[in-house]
C-alpha cells in the first residue's frame, strides 16, 4: 500500500481487522489471520494503531525509573484512571518469558516468578497476539517506527471527552462511539459501514468495526496529535515504548 495511509488494527480474538484511510478519506478495510499479515499489507503506511500491548512488563522486582514495577506498567494504570468505570477494558499484558507459554497454569507460574504478581485470565488470552506481535517488532526493526499500541475506549474517551457508557457489543455503545466519530469526522458513518461490508462473511462484529475505526481516527492526522501516555514512557529490555497512544488536542492527564 501507498504512503499517506493511516491504518487502524483492531485485534478480534482469532484474526485482525484493518481499517484505513488516505489523504481522501476511507480506503479500505481487510480481514487479517494475524498480525504479520496486518504489516506485510501496510508496511507502507505512515502509521498503524493497533490494540494489542507493545513494550511488555519488567520482570525486576524494582521495576525502573520511568515509574513502571515489576509485572504492571504506568501506561497501563494511567489509562485504568482516565477512564473510570471503563478501566477494566485494559489489560494488562505477560512478561515476555510468560506470553510464550501454552498453559494458563505454567504462564501463570512464571509470571509470579518473575514479578511476584499473578497473571489474569484475560492477560493469559492476549498471550499469543502479544508474543507474535513482539516477535515481528523484532524481526522487523522498521515496524517500530509504524506500528503504536492504541485503546478504543481510550480513543473513545479523546474523541467524546468522556468515557464510554454502554458496552461495545449493545445498541447504546454502537450508537455513542458511532456519534464520537461523527464528532471528529462526518464522514465516518458511512466509512464504517464500508468497512463491515469489507468484513461481511468473516463473523467480524459490528462493535469490532467500531473499535478498528476508533483506531483508525488515532492514527489519522486531524484536529489535535497523537499524544502518548505516559508522555514520557520507559521502554522494556527490547527498546520498545510501554505505551499507549490517542489523539487529542489536550493531555488526558497531567
């Protein structure tokens, strides 16, 4: 794909579905088996927001000066508390040693090991798209530049200025986040219903288009820039940011 290409990546459990625009607004919209496939089809774009974590925990019992500990990143607790009542949405990811575990229980293990913490259930779930896409960031040295982990309901939240009221997957959520991005773009409407009809025949949700366009208006320059949280984040063993990104004219926290 061309330069000038802002792409959204929304992670739906079993593949990917990717969203993006162009200087002219809606380009397309694809459904991925995996993460790889999302950046072999956009290794060109100018950016790729995608709502898997990159930069994974420390496993250092006295974490590190950027104000993360071991097994929690600050990115993480931050987004918990801008969002309120919507923070249990985060998730927070494994250690790197954890992801790469087949077995709740071994995973869970290994992360107490490392972190004296306990692994979740739903970190546990993230587990393959994390290692995969922490594998391709190494691997692919270019990706780092591209690629940025995003939040819908953090993307909700900068859009609206408020978070989210109603689950995803309802008539009340579909119809906020439908009126959050018709905030930011009038267009938007008849952009996400171009992307489900891309996404017909594949048991992509309608709330998972939703969440790809959230993810999409981040990566796509307008009104406000793209902002990280923390500002100033630490990076992991790896050199990757422990961040997460949104688009907003104002900081959502000091």
């Amino acid at each position: 794909m061309a330069d000038d290409v802002w792409v959204g990546a929304h992670y739906c459990g079993d593949r990917w579905l990717s969203m993006a625009f162009d200087r002219d607004g809606y380009a397309s919209a694809a459904v991925h088996d995996g993460v790889g496939d999302v950046w072999f089809a956009h290794e060109d774009a100018e950016r790729v927001v995608v709502d898997v974590p990159i930069g994974l925990p420390s496993e250092e019992a006295n974490g590190d000066t950027g104000g993360d500990h071991a097994g929690r990143r600050r990115c993480d607790r931050l987004a918990r508390e801008v969002l309120g009542e919507r923070g249990d949405a985060i998730v927070a990811p494994p250690v790197r040693e954890a992801a790469r575990k087949r077995r709740y229980a071994v995973a869970s293990r290994t992360h107490e090991r490392r972190t004296g913490r306990e692994l979740s259930r739903r970190a546990f779930e993230l587990r393959d798209a994390v290692s995969v896409l922490d594998d391709l960031l190494e691997e692919f040295p270019d990706a780092r530049d591209v690629l940025a982990p995003g939040h819908p309901e953090l993307a909700f939240l900068a859009a609206a200025d408020h978070p989210a009221e109603h689950d995803r997957d309802t008539a009340g959520g579909y119809a906020e986040r439908l009126r959050a991005l018709a905030s930011i773009d009038r267009d938007a409407p008849p952009a996400v219903q171009s992307a489900a009809e891309a996404a017909a025949g594949s048991d992509v949700a309608v709330a998972d288009v939703l969440d790809a366009a959230l993810l999409a208006y981040t990566a796509l320059p307008r009104e406000g820039r793209l902002r990280s949280l923390p500002p100033d984040p630490p990076v992991d063993d790896r050199g990757l940011p422990r961040r997460l990104v949104y688009r907003s004219e104002t900081p959502l926290t000091e």
